[in-house]
C-alpha cells in the first residue's frame, strides 16, 4: 500500500472535511465528525483527514502509484469547488 500526505493551509479545514465527507457519504461509508474523517473508496483505496486550526492534513493511500496520482487529483478537485473562496494549495510527500 502506497501513502501520501498532504497538509493544506486553511483556517476553515473542519468546514472543508464535513463538506467532503457528507458529499461521499452517499456512495461510501464515511465515518467522519469535525476534526477527523476516514473515506473508504474501496478495498484497496481510502482517504484519512484530519482537521487542525490552521491546516487539513490528507493521508491517502492506495495500491498503485496511477490510482494515487488519481486519487489525489479528484480529492483536489472536489477540496477546490468546495473552497471557492480561497486557493488551497496542497503539499504532497
């Protein structure tokens, strides 16, 4: 299993992880309240956030490098619709 972090500057993180959560909630079993969130996309896939007050931090991990760059770029994505009023800027490693 492949993992990546990510720690995203933002004052508004918890914000960012609800919405996130409850969007997918609806196709996955996401277990999440206002600090912390596990998104399990599949067996092989899943996604842990964490919120602090001045940061989300994104820990993914997945089988294959081309499901992770993947990956990150559709939970970039969705994090960037939801946070319109702001540029995330995502630190990967």
């Amino acid at each position: 299993m492949l993992v990546t972090e990510a720690k995203v500057p933002t004052a508004h993180a918890s914000r960012y992880l609800q919405q996130l959560s409850k969007h997918w909630s609806h196709k996955f079993n996401v277990a999440f309240d206002t600090i912390q969130s596990t998104i399990p996309f599949a067996e092989d896939r899943k996604a842990e956030l964490a919120a602090t007050p001045d940061h989300l931090q994104i820990k993914l991990s997945t089988a294959d490098e081309e499901t992770r760059d993947r990956m990150k770029k559709v939970i970039e994505d969705h994090l960037n619709r939801f946070a319109f009023r702001e540029t995330l800027e995502y630190a990967w490693t």
